[in-house]
C-alpha cells in the first residue's frame, strides 16, 4: 500500500511539474508574441492593425491547441511617440490541487517619428 501511495504521489508530482514548464513556455511565447506586435506597429508607416496581426501569427505559430485558449484579445495603443501592447492571459490547472494561472503580459514600442 505504501508503495501505491509512493506512486501516486510521485505521479501527481510530475504532472505539476510538467505543468508549471508548459505554463513557462506559453509565457515566453506570448511575451515575444506582444514584444513583436508592439514593435510591428512602431515604424512610421505602419498600418492599423499590424499590431494585432503580427500577435496572432506569432501565437498561432507557437501557442496552438487548448493552452492558447485562455489567452484574451490583444490591446494596442499608440500614444506620446510609444506603442502600448498587452495581453490577459488565464492558463487553467491541471489537477484540482493546484491553482489557475492569470497574469498579463504588457510590451512597449518607441513609435517612429517622421524627420524634421
């Protein structure tokens, strides 16, 4: 019995753990998804919604599949000569014994200005 119970902790410890990694790498995939999208937005002549677009091809690309389901709609403000990009983002728990993740990933862009 104590064998059993040895496994299934064990179990439980691994799949935790493989949770928090896959948690971290969808991090880092919708931190360079939000970076990119801000500076997509930053040159001069860029055109509405280059922020937006370049989100989704980033994260469509690496963050497919049920994780990227807890990931919101992008927000993108371009005001003072900066670029404004952030996300919300829920990661939900695998096991009941463990708690959702939500957190927002927030990038800034200098905008181009045209010469003077």
């Amino acid at each position: 019995m104590a064998t059993l119970a040895s496994a299934g902790a064990l179990l439980v410890f691994f799949v935790l753990f493989t949770q928090f990694l896959v948690w971290h790498y969808g991090r880092a995939v919708l931190r360079s998804a939000v970076f990119e999208a801000a500076r997509a937005q930053a040159p001069l002549g860029a055109p509405n919604g280059s922020c937006e677009q370049r989100f989704l091809e980033v994260r469509s690309g690496l963050l497919a599949g049920s994780l990227g389901d807890g990931v919101g709609s992008i927000t993108c403000v371009v005001s003072d000569g900066l670029v404004l990009a952030s996300v919300d983002v829920r990661f939900e728990r695998w096991l009941p014994i463990s708690p959702d993740w939500e957190f927002t990933v927030e990038a800034v862009a200098i905008r181009e200005k045209a010469p003077e």
